[in-house]
C-alpha cells in the first residue's frame, strides 16, 4: 500500500481522544450549571430559622417564650418566596422579632404531619404564633404584608395579654 492513501491519525471521521474529552466535560459542565440554577430555584428562599418544631417546641416550653412559626410548601410557592423577601427578611420585622424574645421555626407543610393537625394548618403560607405550652395562639393563613406582620400579627400577642389581664381583674396587674 502506498502511503497517500492512509489516513493520517485524528483525520476526517475520527476523533482524538481529547476531543472526546473537551465535549464531555463541555457537557458536563452544562448539566452541573442547569442543576444548580434548578436546585436554586427549586428550593426558594430560605430564612435559616430551625426546621424541626418539636425540638422548638421543648425549647419554648423550658424557656416560656413564644414561637414563630412560618410553614411553606417545597419547593416554595410563589406567595411564599414574595412573603420571604418582602416580609419576614425586612429589617423591622427581624428587629421586632428580635426584641419580643421570640423562638422562630420554619417549617414544610405536610398534611399527615401530627403538629399541621393540630394547629389546623392546610395552606400556605401560613404564619402560626405558638405560645409556650404548645398551644396555637394566633393563625393566619396567606400572604402577610410588612407592617401587617409587625401590626396585627405579632401584635395580637399583645392583645392577647391585655384581654386576659382585664378579665382576670385589675388586682392582678403588677
């Protein structure tokens, strides 16, 4: 055979093996790029406040403080995301929040789960204020707004505690 006629090494209809290479790890670099954007955008905001409320629960209960509790969906719903950033991020809520000594809990919704029956929790977003002994003490379901949150959300504690030390009589006043 005459050498004219063979084909040189990594020529027309073959590939070198680095080429083979740069177009897997091309590829490899795409899906690991759309796998993240798609866990970012799956998994929504996150607040960072604890996850397991039976364990806030005990927390609240030994320290007498009040719990509040944001349940959501997964991946997190639109309302829920636009509740994250336009309510419970904001700086007066995390400062109000900061100064009524409150236990915060951040928690999926599951229908099944003991504590979503308990507090009658079907929806979300959903804001629960808990009281110490476990007891729902304030519920409201839906988007909340930044001064609502502040006003009659956290504020209905406050009612609250005012409505019990009137009907207890002012003789128990401090």
């Amino acid at each position: 055979m005459d050498q004219t006629s063979q084909k040189p090494p990594g020529g027309k209809g073959r590939k070198s093996p680095a080429d083979r290479w740069v177009k897997r790890g091309f590829l490899l670099a795409i899906l690991l790029a759309v796998a993240i954007v798609l866990y970012i955008q799956y998994r929504g905001p996150m607040l960072g406040w604890p996850g397991d409320l039976d364990e806030v629960l005990t927390k609240a209960k030994a320290e007498n403080r009040h719990i509040v509790v944001f349940v959501r969906t997964f991946p997190v719903s639109t309302t829920g995301k636009r509740m994250v950033q336009t309510t419970l991020a904001q700086k007066k809520n995390i400062e109000s929040l900061k100064k009524g000594g409150f236990l915060l809990a951040e928690v999926r919704l599951d229908s099944s789960a003991a504590w979503a029956k308990k507090y009658g929790v079907t929806k979300t977003p959903t804001m629960l204020l808990i009281a110490p002994d476990g007891e729902k003490f304030h519920k409201a379901e839906g988007m909340i707004g930044e001064i609502d949150f502040r006003k009659n959300f956290l504020h209905a504690l406050s009612q609250k505690s005012v409505s019990n030390s009137t009907a207890s009589g002012p003789a128990s006043r401090p």
